[in-house]
C-alpha cells in the first residue's frame, strides 16, 4: 500500500544534503560579500595614492573613508564563515595583487 506524498516527505524535514547546500550558499554568500567590501577598499586605496602621488591634497580629507571601508572589510573578513572555494580565493588573489602593483607604481 501507497502512503500519500505528505506523510512521505513532510516540508519540515530537509535532507542533510539540503542544509549542507543551503549551508554552503551561505558561506558562499559571506565570502562573496567579503570580497566585495575588499575590491572596494583597494579601489579607494588605489585612487586614494593617485591622487596623493599627484600632490592632490584632498587625498588627506578621504583618509578618514578609507578607514571606514577598511574596518568594514576587517568586519566581514572576521564574521565570513567556512572556506573559500577556488574561484573566490583566486578572486582575493587578484584584488591583493591589484593593490599591491599599485602601491609599487607609485614608489
């Protein structure tokens, strides 16, 4: 005899292979969110040492944003949950490597 698809598979039990997907995206999620926050501080930084390599003196009057996306990344870096996969570490690679070309550029 049949029992019917609600007693099989009620909606409140999910497979342990779901919540490890649904984990995984989580932590997927965190690291990309991560890695955003850090492009977008080595792109300030980036065109923060422009402008001071330029002579432009405003670079000093975003000094005090660049902090703040700076303890932003520090925030997520520390709360990003699991590892990253191959693709976000080769992303963080890129961005480490953009900024560190940039800084080298304007010795």
């Amino acid at each position: 005899r049949l029992l019917p698809k609600e007693v099989i598979c009620s909606s409140d039990d999910s497979s342990d292979e779901e919540k490890s997907i649904s984990s995984s995206s989580t932590v997927s999620a965190d690291w990309d969110s991560m890695l955003d926050s850090y492009e977008q501080y080595v792109n300030k930084y980036i065109a923060l040492l422009k402008k001071a390599a330029e002579g432009d003196m405003t670079a000093l009057a975003e000094y005090p944003a660049l902090m703040e996306k700076a303890q932003e990344f520090s925030e997520k870096m520390e709360n990003a949950q699991g590892d990253m996969s191959a693709s976000q570490w080769a992303r963080y690679m890129k961005i480490t490597t953009k900024m560190t070309t940039a800084a080298q550029e304007m010795r």
